[in-house]
C-alpha cells in the first residue's frame, strides 16, 4: 500500500465567496500545501535545503483537476489526504482527497516533477529523473 499524509485545516471566511462557499480555487492551494506535508512527513527536506546540497528547486505542477462533490464554507474542519500513486520517469502523480468527517468534498490529482534551473537557460527549470531515495522514501 502506498504511504499516505493527511493534512488538517480550518476553513477561514476568507476562503469563501459571497455565497459563503468555499471559493474552487483554495481547493487547489491545499492540494499544494498537503504536496509539501506529503513529503515532510517522509522526511523529504525543505525544498530551499535540496536547491542548496542538491540543486533541486521543488516539486513544480504541470498538471492538475478536481471532482468537486460537496462544498465547505467557513469554521468547517478538514482534512486533505494523500498518496502518490504513481511514479514514472521524470514525473509523479498525486492524489488528494479532502474530507469533511466522513463526507468528501473533493478528490483531486496533480502531475509533479523534481525540477532544477536549467542549465543551458537559466532562465527556465528543467524536469530531473525521480531521485531514488526520494521516492525509496515516499514508498
């Protein structure tokens, strides 16, 4: 079975609109942050710690969606759990799944990459294989 992270939070107002509904798009910052919890708790480093010994810059999204099946709003308790459920070459696909209680509210998926500076265009970041250990870690 694969590891798994869960991540807790309180709706605040302001992450509802004027219908005092969750607004879509704060789905999509936790899914982010619950990426970043995912990893801690492997024992992954801050991404400013791997850019210094390692020269790699985060976890970048290059692809995302949502199933939104039931709405939140303001004081409610949730939680986002999630999994890596799949690693390929240069990239990973996560998947979040955010409940209030029992009930969920939305699954969502996310299409990552270890990411450095690319060297040839400073500019730009460039997708890096999956590191091993990172992912001997998250298994």
């Amino acid at each position: 079975m694969s590891r798994s992270n869960v991540y807790h939070t309180r709706v605040a107002f302001s992450d509802c609109d004027p219908a005092q509904i969750v607004f879509y798009g704060n789905y999509f910052k936790w899914f982010d942050t619950a990426c970043f919890e995912f990893f801690w708790s492997c024992g992954v480093p801050a991404w400013r710690e791997l850019n210094e010994s390692r020269g790699i810059i985060g976890a970048p999204l290059v692809n995302a969606a949502a199933k939104f099946m039931n709405s939140a709003t303001y004081g409610d308790h949730i939680a986002v759990e999630t999994t890596i459920t799949e690693w390929r070459g240069k990239s990973f696909v996560m998947r979040h799944v955010i409940r209030r209680g029992d009930t969920v509210l939305v699954e969502g998926e996310e299409t990552r990459i270890f990411a450095i500076k690319d060297p040839d265009h400073p500019e730009r970041i460039k997708a890096i294989p999956i590191p091993p250990d990172i992912r001997a870690s998250c298994e």
